[in-house]
C-alpha cells in the first residue's frame, strides 16, 4: 500500500498538452485528449451541488472556462416510483455507488446500507424526490456551532438561495380540492431548470393517518419550506409538473444549459483522485490528478489545471477520501496510510451524520374501504393497466407519478415528552459537554479524535447547540412521513442524532470504496431520542379513528414500550441505520472546533481549494438533504463569483 502512495507521489505530471484542438462544444468528454490545455475552475464531482456550481460559474463568467469531472455517465433517471413496479418495490435506477458500513456495535452489530448517485446529477437523480428543507433552528445551528463568522450561513443567510435554486408550480385549484395541498408561494421564487411540484394524484386513504395526526393534536401546516417546519406538512416532489419526470440536476444544471455554454465541459466516467500542490499550500490552485474507468494503474493519471481554483463537490463518502489521498486530513492515520501529511485536519472524514430510526407495526381488525390503495396495483390488473398507461400520457397521471408521496408529520421533543423527561435529557446532553472524559469517550478513541483538542471543542459546542435546539418548542426532533395508512407501520426519522461515524480510506486498497462506521449509539442518549419517539408515536392506538377500524399494535407492543430496557433492544432489532442522507465529513466550522472548510468553503489553509456539497454542513438538518444540497451550490457558487468579478 505504501509503495502505491510513493507511486503516486513520484508520478511525472502528464499535463494535456497545448496543441491538442479543443472539444466541440456541448459533447460530453470521455478521453484526456479531448480536454483543453487548462480551465478557470475545476469541479470535481457532477452531483448535485457540483452542476450547480458548475451552471453559475459558466453563466456568469462567459470568458472562463468550467470542467466538472463525474465518476458516473448521463443516464435517464427514472423516479423512484416509476412503472412497473408496484408501491415500495425496487425498480429501474440509475447507476448507484452501493455501500455498506461497518458493524454498528451499539445497535447489535447491524450494518447500514446506504446508495448514493453514481450518475451526472448524482443523489438528485437517485433519491426519493421527496423535497423539503429544514426548520430555520437547524440552519441558525450551522452559524451557532462555528461562531460569528459564520452568521452568514444561518437562516437568513441561506434563505435566498432555498428560494433560488427550485422552480415551484403551485398546483392547479381542481387538484387543491382533490387532495387539499397547501402552500405558501413566498417561500419559493426561482426560476430556474429545477423543478418542484404537487402530483396529481395521492392514495385514497391517507386521510387515515392524517386524522389520527389530528386527533393526537398535530396540526397541519400551511407551509414548511418558509423556516417554520411542524406539525403536517405537505412537501412537493422534485419532479416536472406536466410529465411527472424526475428532475434533477445532470437536467436542470447541465442538459438544459449547455446549448448555450461553450465555455462548460464535463468529463465523465473519471475519477478524481487527489489533489497536488507542486509548490506548496499557499502556491495557488493544485492540480487535480484524475484516471479513466475501469482503471487499476497508477500509471493511469493524469492531470489537471486549474488556473483559479479546484472544487471538490464528491459527496459526504468521496469528498473526505479525495482530501484524505492529497494527505489533508487526520495526521496519525494519514501517517498509518504511509501518506505524507500535506495538512493536519482531523476534521476530515470525521463527524459523520445521517438519519436512523425504528417504527410502530399493527393490524386492523375493522378495514376500513377506500379505493385505490397501494395493494391494487398489486392485485387489480385493469387498475394497473390504466395506471401505466397514465404515466405516459400528458399530463401524466395516476398512481406513479407520486414519487414515494408527499406528507410528513414534523414534532418536537417539547410536545411529545414531560417536562421531566426533557430536563432530564437537556441535563445529561450539558453534562457530557462540560465534562472532557465524557466528551471523549463518545468520540472514536485516538489522537486524531478522542484525544484531539480541537475535536473535543468542536463536539462541545455542537453538543451544547443541540440541547438549545431540542429545548424549542418548534424544532423537530422527529419526522414521520406517510403516503398511505394500509400498510400496518410507520417510521420515527430521528432528525438530529448525536452520534458521531467516520469516513476513511481503505488501507488495503486507496483507491477503492472508504470504510465507513457510522458508530449509531455510541452517544447513547440516541436511544433516549428514539424511546421518546416511538413512545409518542404510539399514540395512534388511542386516536378514535384507529379505535374505529380496530387497529391492534403488533410491535412493540405495550410491554415492551414501557420499559426502558426493552424497548432500547427492540430499536436495536428494528432500526434502520441509514435514511440515505449522509453527510457533515468535511464539516464548516473553525479549525480549532475540528472544521475542515471556512464559511467561504475553502479548505482551511490551503489557496484555490473548496469544497461545496453537504459534508461541508456542520449539522444534519431535519430534512431530506436535496434541497439543501442544491441551496449551498447556490451559495458557493454567490461566493466565488463574487470573488472572482472584484479581482
């Protein structure tokens, strides 16, 4: 393995040379030779917040020229509920990295499985298209957590670009009757190719839940996208309004522009390696060493140059190893890697978040009659006939153009505990904060974390901002969606867990998937969070409605539910350990809080080199991460161009 890095330290550079001609405009690039001797900027990565740099950057700098390099090929992305399937079956996708963690010891060895877009357009044009943003507490944490110089990135920082980066069709006044959508057109503004919309269509019996979410006091929202994000919410799907096509951003931030872009390539099926600074950090933007695939040959790279800067936009698994091969990031395992350290950033590929959670089961004795029901697809063959053939008519209609649906329920842990058992929680969160054995026995054991001062701070203050966060009455803690009431269960996303995962590089082989160790329930109040959420879901048993149709519980029952003990081992039984929206790896925070990128989003000592996707996010939002991804491209993008126009 050490003899690879040497390899790749010693490389001769094998820069494009001058003479080669340039592509002709709007072909997608698949070979070296095809590329320009050099680009203004170079964006690694063509996911989500990666073309949406890459779009603004070209567009507002017609004399600069823009590469994005993407691992994955343009592809149609099919929706994530697109015929034939029936409801919650895997159908058609895109190509997609598949990985799975390390067992998760505190959750009985369970591993997660998490999928992430391999594709131009990246997770946008794999994801379940459900499209919604946080609460403005999750936004202002960002700020809180890093400090005054990153004011700008709270609420009213990134509200603009929420509003800038989606194209919002409110629905025609029939489907409003139909189906009672809300909204609130404020929130929304853009006009730009991504496109979010209400479907035509919603199962018959969702009415269901949303009166047991009455009857437990939930009250619906007209809009959550606008900062103030409780109660039920109705949360549009990234998809056309007509055609009830997945939109996406290999669509709306590359095919829809680049008629009119001579001056923006892509550069697909290569794979960003590492990044080389020939001269030093403070030299001016490094060089981007890239290789085809399939490819199993040092030999293989080669490089790219950037005359402005290098964006990194890989993802909260790719973008940390890229910065961890170029040797930035934790010294003692780059040391163990045999990478010469570059720059000692912990931060990187550590601080790892995604949602978990576990779920309610039952049964009902009393059916109640609704028509059509998931099932029917099932079961019916005229219905589903009908229903294919409606998804291909214009405007499409039926079943499949609901994506995986479009309601949630958002609480607090305010409205769903005592008083007692908040103050309780609140206390032992502040605990482990002021106390550095306790701080550090929750982080991974080492120099580079555990034991490091900065990420002990770091961890600190995010400890000390969540117990305010979850201390407001109008800061979700949990999310439950829902598109039907027949299928017998229902999920508590915890929105805000307090455990921290990492992402490494693999010792055995560099250049193959990271390792990853989510390390779910390392904080162990996790399962205080998941017990008071599945204690409050299991409220639906006493509504009168679910009375009404005998709904009896099948899991986890009352036994179990009230004791402590056992329900901790049945949310170890039955949790799902990925919601598949990882992120916060290379986190936006001060370097002596373990940060890895300012609120400019360069690297922290390091000249033209950013990063620009979620890991850049300190926290994990109470959302679906989508939008978010797209309204920090739009930020950066803000950012550089307006460094760039005053030079």
């Amino acid at each position: 393995m050490r003899s690879l890095f040497l390899g790749l330290a010693t490389l001769a550079p094998c820069f494009i040379p001058a003479a080669i001609a340039e592509p002709v405009p709007r072909n997608v690039i698949r070979s070296p030779s095809q590329l320009r001797p050099n680009y203004d900027f170079i964006i690694l990565g063509g996911g989500t917040s990666g073309l949406t740099v890459a779009d603004r950057l070209s567009e507002a700098f017609p004399a600069k020229t823009v590469l994005v390099v993407e691992y994955g090929d343009i592809e149609y992305a099919p929706g994530s509920f697109d015929p034939p399937v029936n409801w919650q079956q895997s159908g058609a996708s895109v190509n997609r990295w598949a990985f799975n963690s390390l067992p998760n010891p505190a959750m009985n060895n369970k591993t997660a499985f998490v999928a992430q877009g391999q594709v131009v357009g990246g997770s946008s044009a794999a994801n379940g298209q459900f499209f919604d943003r946080g609460s403005r507490h999750d936004y202002d944490a960002w700020a809180e957590v890093g400090g005054d110089e990153f004011r700008k990135w709270n609420w009213n920082g990134i509200y603009p670009f929420f509003k800038k980066s989606v194209t919002f069709h409110e629905p025609p006044p029939s489907l409003v009757k139909q189906h009672g959508y809300t909204w609130d057109i404020a929130a929304y503004g853009g006009t730009t190719p991504i496109h979010s919309s209400f479907p035509p269509f919603q199962w018959a019996d969702t009415w269901v839940l949303r009166d047991v979410w009455q009857e437990m006091g939930i009250k619906i929202a007209k809009e959550c996208a606008g900062g103030n994000k409780q109660g039920i919410c109705w949360v549009p799907t990234s998809q056309q309004p007509v055609t009830a096509r997945r939109s996406h951003s290999g669509l709306g931030h590359y095919a829809d522009v680049i008629a009119s872009r001579s001056n923006y390539d892509l550069l697909v099926r290569h794979q960003a390696i590492r990044v080389v600074y020939p001269k030093g950090l403070k030299s001016g933007p490094p060089i981007a060493q890239v290789r085809p695939v399939p490819s199993s040959f040092s030999s293989d790279l080669f490089n790219l140059t950037a005359k402005a800067e290098i964006i990194i936009s890989a993802g909260a698994f790719h973008t940390p190893t890229i910065l961890q091969r170029s040797g930035i990031g934790p010294a003692h395992f780059l040391r163990s890697a045999g990478i010469p350290v570059l720059l000692d950033l912990p931060g990187v590929g550590s601080n790892l978040q995604d949602h978990t959670g576990g779920g309610i089961r039952w049964n009902y004795t009393k059916p109640y009659s609704s028509f059509p029901i998931p099932s029917d697809l099932a079961n019916n063959a005229t219905f589903k006939a009908d229903s294919i053939a409606g998804f291909n008519e214009t405007p499409a209609r039926g079943p499949y153009t609901l994506a995986l649906g479009n309601e949630a329920i958002y609480v607090s842990l305010p409205r769903m505990t005592s008083k007692s058992t908040l103050s309780s929680l609140l206390h032992r969160i502040h605990q482990q904060a002021t106390s550095v054995p306790s701080t550090a026995a929750i982080l991974p054991p080492g120099p580079d974390y555990g034991s490091n001062p900065s990420m002990l701070a770091g961890y600190k203050s995010q400890l000390l901002t969540l117990a305010t966060q979850f201390a407001k009455p109008d800061s979700p803690t949990m999310e439950t969606p829902f598109a039907t009431s027949s299928d017998g269960s229902r999920l508590a996303f915890l929105l805000h867990p307090l455990s921290r995962g990492t992402v490494q590089i693999n010792l055995t082989n560099p250049l193959s998937q990271p390792i990853i160790d989510y390390r779910h329930g390392s904080n162990p109040l996790d399962f205080d969070l998941h017990i008071s959420h599945i204690r409050y879901l299991r409220q639906v048993f006493d509504t009168p409605t679910f009375k009404k149709y005998g709904a009896v519980e099948t899991g986890p029952g009352k036994e179990v539910a009230d004791s402590d003990a056992l329900l901790k081992e049945y949310i170890k039984q039955e949790i799902i350990l990925s919601f598949q929206h990882p992120c916060c790896t290379a986190a936006m925070l001060p370097k002596h809080k373990g940060g890895v990128v300012g609120p400019d989003l360069k690297v922290h000592g390091t000249r033209g080199l950013r990063v620009v996707d979620i890991s850049v996010m300190p926290l994990i939002v109470g959302s679906h991460t989508s939008a978010t991804a797209y309204a920090i491209g739009e930020k950066a993008a803000d950012l550089i161009i307006r460094e760039w126009k005053g030079r």
